[in-house]
C-alpha cells in the first residue's frame, strides 16, 4: 500500500517506503533507495524524512555514506521543518567541527575566522543559534496553545500534530 501510494506521488508513502529500506523492514535493506524516495519526500518538505536523509549521511551506519555537510544540511533543514533534534543539532556540529565550521561561519557570515583560537567561541556561537530556534519553537508553541489553534507538542524528540478542540 505504502510503495502503491507513493508511486501516485503521496509524501506519506513515500516517506515510509523510504524508512522500509533505510530500516530493511519489509524489503531487503537499500540505502540507495532509501535515499531515492526519502529525498523526495524531503523536497516536498516532509521533516521526518529530512532527518532520516541526516541519519544515512551521518555515516553512523554505513560509512561509505558519510558526508557530513549533506548531514547537517538535512539535519537542519528537519529541524526547520519542525523536528525537534536540537541537542543532536549541537552534538553534531561538535563531532564534525573541522568539517562544518566553515561551512557555518560563512552560512550565517560572522565575523570570525575558522582557527584553532576561535574554536570555542565558533562552537558557542553554534550552541547559542540552536538555542535561539529552540526558544522560538517554544514561544511559538506557546502561541499556538494560547490561541487554541491546532498545535504541536514535544514528545520523544519528535512533534506531534494535535488538534485543539474550540
């Protein structure tokens, strides 16, 4: 039903088609398959499938997969989509520091260079944009349940759609 609905191009099942082969549940176990239907669902915006893209870059499984930037990137991207993996966010960049720094320093344009005498300041800078989109998801969901509009809470590090009856 799942590989049904997302050949008629249904994000849901191609998401989960996705996961099957990440996971090997179902079907034989495939990366490059995964990674086929789960960048699909990611270009149409589905979270989820966004930080299962991270997962499979972070090489934590498959080393020949490995690519932080790409991980980071979709990690990123999740969390703006509205997965709530602030803490990994932090812990990655930390692991991948020599790697993602660069890339970060010129993403949002500061006023620093990559050495080794500004590596703490360049991992609290980090820290401190992680914390500020955590505070704004928090303020935001504060908004939504103050305004009893449908709402997300967080739960297992993920966000679950809730609606909220008037």
């Amino acid at each position: 039903m799942y590989l049904t609905s997302a050949e008629q191009g249904d994000v849901i099942g191609t998401h989960w088609i996705g996961v099957f082969y990440h996971e090997g549940f179902g079907v034989t176990k495939n990366l490059q398959k995964a990674t086929e239907y789960l960048a699909k669902a990611a270009a149409a915006g589905n979270g989820q499938s966004m930080y299962q893209l991270f997962l499979i870059y972070s090489g934590k499984e498959d080393a020949s997969m490995k690519n932080p930037e790409k991980a980071y990137d979709y990690l990123m991207q999740a969390i703006y989509n509205g997965v709530t993996y602030f803490d990994e966010a932090v812990s990655y960049f930390v692991e991948n520091y020599a790697v993602l720094a660069p890339v970060y320093v010129k993403s949002k344009n500061l006023p620093v260079e990559v050495k080794p005498e500004n590596e703490k300041d360049i991992k609290n800078m980090h820290q401190a944009f992680i914390s500020e989109l955590k505070v704004n998801f928090s303020a935001a969901l504060g908004k939504d349940r103050m305004y009893h509009r449908p709402c997300g809470f967080l739960n297992d590090q993920q966000i679950w759609m809730v609606g909220v009856q008037l």
